[in-house]
C-alpha cells in the first residue's frame, strides 16, 4: 500500500492504529504485577498528592460489667508526598516518508512511538525497587529521584523505624543470599518475625507475590520451586514440593538495569517476596499516555520542511509510603 494514494485525514487514522497497536504491545510487567495500586487523577486538582498511613490496634480488650469499654487506639504512620512530572517526544515522519512509499518506516515509527509512553511508565516504576537500596538515584535526564520511604529510610534496609513504636524493622534479607530453597525459607521467617504495623503489632497478611529480575539462572530457578510436583532438592521419590503454586512469579524486565535503561548485570540476582494487600506503593496518572496527530497547514507541520511531527504525552507520579509489605535479597552474598 502506497502513502501515495492516502488523503491526509486517513493517513492520521492510521497512525492512530499504529499507536494503539504500539501501546498494546507493551508488556508493563511493573504496573500489572498487582505491587503497584493504580490511582486515575482528575484534571485541574493540583500537581501533588499525599499519601499517609493510618492503622489501628490488632486486639480488643476485656471488659469486665459495667465498666466502659476501651478506645481503640489510632495510629497515623509516616506520609509521602507524590509529585506528578510529564515526559514527552516528538516523531518527526518527513513529507518523502509519507509521499514516496516509505510505509514501513512508518509503521515502525508510529508503534514505537506508541511503546515509549508505557515503557516509559514501567521503567520509573520498576527503578523504585532497582534502585531501593538507597534513598535516591540519578534518572536518565540528570533529575534527582527521591526513592525514600515515609521514614526517611531507603525501601529495602536493615532497619526501618515505626511511627508508633519504638521497635525496628528490616526488610532485606540479610546475608543477601541468592534464590535457593534455603534462602525461600529465610525470607518467609523474616516475614514471619519483621512484619508489623505502626504499633509494633504483628501483621500477618499473606506475602502472594515472588519478583525476580529477567536473569535466566533466577528465573528458572524461581520457576523449579515453584512449578515442580515434587520437591527440586529431594533425592528420592515421593517428596512434597511446599512452594509449588504458593507464589505468583512475576518477572520484571527492567529490574537489571541502570538509569538509562541498560542492561546491569550487579541487579540481576535481585528477588524478594511481596505482599499485595499490605502494598504501599501508589502510582498517580494525570494524563494518560496519548499521541496527539498533526493536521495539515496546523503547527504540527514544518512550514520549512512540510514534515509532520507526532507528540507523544504522559503525566504521572509515584511514591512508597512504608516497607513493610516488601521483603529483597540482592543475591549477590552481601552481608
């Protein structure tokens, strides 16, 4: 099919297609791994959000007759606050790319295109755990990213404090083993002993989720535990395998990388257990990854060079309020 025997207007059709196709081609593995709670934001009701905990006691108390019963007691935890930032680019299709048969170029421009919006989305979300062990990092536009939690603290460390307690916490693993049976075990005692709320109470909400980067060794071995009928470490027949089924795999993509989104390998052993129900990780979406076409003789058209140029568009925010809905091993045998 030749761009040649388009009208304008359906050329625009199209590249809105493209972009849709684009758009579900994206794997957002962050954003549909269940970690992070979704949030739409309005138009015209500010550039920030925040975001507070707030808890109350596990217990009651006994009553004897007659006597008034007790107040229950209600605990704010820490807050963060979330502030909304665009990201943009332009795509440039030149007079020749839509006049001269150029159409693969094309298509391949506008469903890239339609790709950067989401991709780009799951990669700031995924870098809050890349880069959770320390309270902030450098993005891949020189911007300092505060990746504190509501303690000040980073999201995975040795000991997180409580807005009510004076008890600690720490949610990595210590050691930093890598993914074994072994080391499952460690992390599931951990949880067990180093869950709490603000009152310094045991929370006991079930941990449904295991991530792990994309390394293959990790990968594999996350899915011999559990997949398998019998247990991986048995040597003989017969044996039960405890974690088959127990956890949700979720494999981020983006996990093993730097600011920039390159590969690094110093992450890619990184894995931990989550828990869905207690998460405290918002994400906030003022404006939707979109494309906004050109039209002709609009100043979306180079009036020098007669190119089209497509604007691809985002707005959205994140924040991590506390860390104790979250449990990681670098695996990379720190101490």
């Amino acid at each position: 099919m030749e761009l040649t025997s388009i009208e304008f207007t359906d050329f625009v059709k199209i590249a809105q297609v493209l972009w849709i196709k684009g758009v579900d081609a994206v794997d957002n593995a962050m954003l549909n791994s269940g970690i992070v709670r979704r949030m739409d934001i309005p138009e015209n009701t500010g550039n920030k959000r925040e975001f507070s905990e707030i808890e109350t006691n596990r217990y009651l108390h006994k009553k004897s007759e007659g006597d008034q019963a007790k107040r229950a007691k209600i605990q704010q935890g820490y807050s963060k606050t979330m502030t909304k930032y665009r990201v943009a680019e332009n795509v440039g299709i030149t007079y020749e790319m839509r006049k001269e048969n150029k159409y693969p170029e094309v298509i391949a421009a506008l469903t890239d295109a339609g790709k950067k919006g989401p991709e780009t989305m799951d990669l700031d979300m995924t870098h809050r755990f890349t880069f959770g062990t320390a309270t902030s990092y450098t993005d891949r536009d020189g911007d300092t990213i505060d990746t504190a939690t509501g303690d000040t603290f980073q999201l995975f460390y040795t000991a997180h404090t409580l807005k009510g307690s004076s008890t600690t916490y720490r949610n990595r693993l210590a050691n930093n083993p890598a993914l074994s049976k072994g080391a499952m075990e460690a992390m599931e005692k951990l949880i067990v002993e180093e869950t709490y709320n603000n009152l310094g109470e045991k929370m006991t909400a079930t941990f449904d989720k295991l991530f792990t980067s994309d390394d293959p060794n990790t990968v594999n071995t996350a899915r011999e535990y559990l997949r398998s009928t019998a247990s991986p470490d048995a040597n003989h027949a017969g044996v039960v395998n405890v974690y088959a089924g127990k956890y949700q795999h979720i494999i981020l993509p983006r996990l093993a990388t730097t600011a920039t989104g390159a590969p690094d390998s110093t992450k890619a052993k990184y894995w931990g257990l989550v828990s869905t129900a207690l998460s405290s990780f918002y994400l906030g979406v003022w404006e939707q990854p979109h494309m906004i076409a050109p039209t002709v003789g609009s100043n979306g058209e180079d009036v020098q060079t007669d190119d089209w140029d497509f604007r691809v568009r985002a707005g959205y925010g994140m924040c991590v309020v506390g860390s104790t809905w979250v449990k990681m091993s670098s695996g990379d045998a720190t101490a």
